[in-house]
C-alpha cells in the first residue's frame, strides 16, 4: 500500500503513543493464571515475541530458546540501532513479553542442543513453534568472494549491532575500510550502507537494476542518498579483485541495460558486452538476501521444505508435523518485522485451537 499522508501520520501517531506508554510504565498486558501446559518457541525474533506474547496471555507456560546470547533476533542483530535503539526499545519490549512469565533461554542452538523432538517427547512441551528466521546469507558465486574484507551484510550487521561495533569501547573485529561497496538493493543494503558510513567507510552501492527496481523503500533510498552513500545502479559485480596479500583491492563490474519485459513486467537486466570497469575499495558486502537455515529441518523427521529449505506451513502456521507450528521468514523467507509478528500472532491462536482440541479428545 502506498504511503500516504495521512497513514504517516497514523503511523507517527502509534510511535508517540508507544513511546509514551514505555516511558511512562504503562502496561495493558496481564500475565495470566497458567492453564497447566508448556508451549516451546525457537527464535526470538518478532515471530517468536509475538508467539509467546499471546500464548503467556492465554496461560501457557512458554519457554523461548535463542541461539545468541541475546534475544530479539533480527531486532537485536539485524536493524542498525540508530534505527532502533537497543537497550531503550528493544529491551523494554523484551521485558514486557518477560514480565508475562515467559521465560528465554539463550545460547541453546536447536537442533543441537535441544531438538523438536526431545521438546516434545522428553521436555513435556504440547506444542513447539520454529520462528527462527532466514539467517542464511547468499552470495554470487564470483571469483574472490573468499578474500579477507569480503562480508555477508548478515555477518557485517550482526558484528556491528550484537557485538557493538558501533561504540568505542567495544573491541568488535570489524573493518569497514577506506571504502566500501555494497552489492544489492533492498532495504537491508541500505542499512549495511549506512551502517558502513558510519564506521568511518566512504560508501557504495551497486545494483544492477535501475532504481525503479530498487527492492528498498523509498524512505531507506532517500535517506542513503541524503547521507551521501553513492548508487552506482544498471552494474553487476563479476569479480572480486585480490591486492595479492589476500585481501579486497577493488571490486570488476559490468555495465547493464535493461530487457524486454517478461509475462510479469518485469525488466531483466542484461550485460553490455565490453563494459568492464573496476572499483577502487578495500570492503565488500554481499546484501543479496537471505534463506532458512536447515538445521531445524533436517533435524526433525516428517517437517516438509519448500526447495529453498523455508518450512512448509498454511496461513495458520500449521506444518507437517503434528504439534509443530512454523512462521515469519522460516516460511517465507525474507521478509519484513511486521508480517513476522503477524504469522505470530496467528500461529499462537491455531497452537491455542490445537492443545485445546488434544485437551477434549482426552476427556
């Protein structure tokens, strides 16, 4: 749906009231009598958050497990903090999900440490949601992608906001570089950008569409380009070049121009034979989406994948596997905060439906 004024101005309206309501320790959330039955959440992401939020405000007991030493997943890892504050959002929001009686374990790595099916059979939960993300980053496959200064916008973003990178006395191994150049277009390119620019990087982004096409909201565009982070649109990396010390010297591109549409519309962007070009820079990040990691999958016998390894699951988050439920970007892939916490959402009231339906075959 395109912006329009007056749903900024709701949307601005929601945050101040939002902010309010934290500041002022304001809470319509009432932890609940539990109604004697355990629910595990894996992730907590915002499909996870949202899952067990509504679950704990149902009488569940919900225990979350969180493969960082952190919770918030994406929230905590994913969006730069001048983006979203840490420790005065984030964390307030996590101890309000807490404050239900939710409990959150954190280094516990399922499918290792815990898997779906000692949840089920040994720990005595009735239900087990998966809500763990797409953390897989992809690459290109192009030669000199495994030279040192070569970064997964996943792994850059992940150092810089988990681990603090962004603060002086932090001593996070990070290198932003002289320069930086970003391969990608979507809104997470724009945050590894701008995130870059800030460590000290004169910045980049390369993208072989126009900008028409650019993935990215047209805020997050904007703001890069006010920011002065360059576009260098219509290129394709197709090589990343070695300083013979293995490590990034300068990143070959070719120039594109866009084809016929398809039976979509959709422009393909075609190579322009004899156009190679090179960029000085001694930092690459890859920002070109991400996939489920498989772990869970295959790791929990009668769990269906889809071919990019999301886990199958309907539009209540229901998944081949009876007592399992899935949502957010483990079934999607890639998306956005808000359609997670709503696939949340959605799989906490069909997980409700489900334990209580066992509940009456009992009787």
């Amino acid at each position: 749906m395109r912006a329009t004024r007056h749903s900024l101005q709701f949307a601005e309206g929601y945050v101040y009231v939002a902010d309010w309501a934290r500041t002022n320790g304001y809470s319509t959330d009432v932890k609940a009598e539990s109604n004697g039955h355990k629910v595990a959440v894996i992730g907590s992401g915002p499909a996870g958050l949202a899952c067990a939020s509504d679950l704990a405000k149902k009488g569940y007991e919900v225990t979350i497990f969180e493969a960082l030493h952190k919770a918030g997943g994406v929230l905590q890892y994913g969006i730069p903090e001048f983006r979203l504050p840490k420790e005065s959002v984030l964390a307030h929001e996590i101890g309000e999900v807490k404050a239900l009686g939710v409990k959150i374990e954190t280094d516990v790595i399922a499918g290792r440490t815990v898997t779906v099916d000692s949840l089920l059979d040994e720990e005595g939960f009735d239900a087990v949601f998966i809500g763990t993300g797409a953390g897989l980053p992809k690459f290109m496959g192009i030669p000199g992608e495994n030279l040192n200064g070569v970064f997964s916008a996943n792994e850059f973003l992940t150092r810089n906001n988990l681990m603090m990178a962004f603060r002086d006395d932090y001593a996070t191994p990070i290198r932003a570089g002289h320069k930086a150049v970003v391969v990608g277009g979507g809104n997470v390119a724009m945050d590894a950008a701008r995130t870059a620019l800030r460590l000290g990087a004169q910045t980049s982004i390369v993208y072989r569409r126009s900008e028409v096409e650019l993935p990215a909201r047209k805020e997050e565009v904007h703001h890069a380009k006010q920011e002065g982070i360059e576009l260098c649109l219509l290129t394709n990396p197709v090589e990343i070049l070695d300083d013979g010390k293995g490590w990034v010297r300068g990143i070959r591109c070719i120039r594109m121009e866009l084809g016929e549409p398809d039976e979509r519309g959709r422009r393909s962007p075609v190579p322009v034979e004899g156009s190679e070009f090179d960029i000085e820079c001694d930092t690459v990040i890859m920002a070109l989406g991400t996939s489920p990691n498989p772990l869970i999958a295959s790791t929990t016998k009668g769990l269906e994948t889809t071919r990019k390894g999301g886990i199958v699951a309907d539009n209540e988050g229901v998944t081949s596997r009876p007592g399992v439920f899935a949502g957010g970007d483990a079934v999607t892939g890639a998306a956005t905060v808000i359609l997670a916490m709503g696939a949340g959402r959605t799989a906490a009231t069909a997980i409700d439906r489900y334990i209580q339906g066992l509940q009456a075959k009992e009787a």
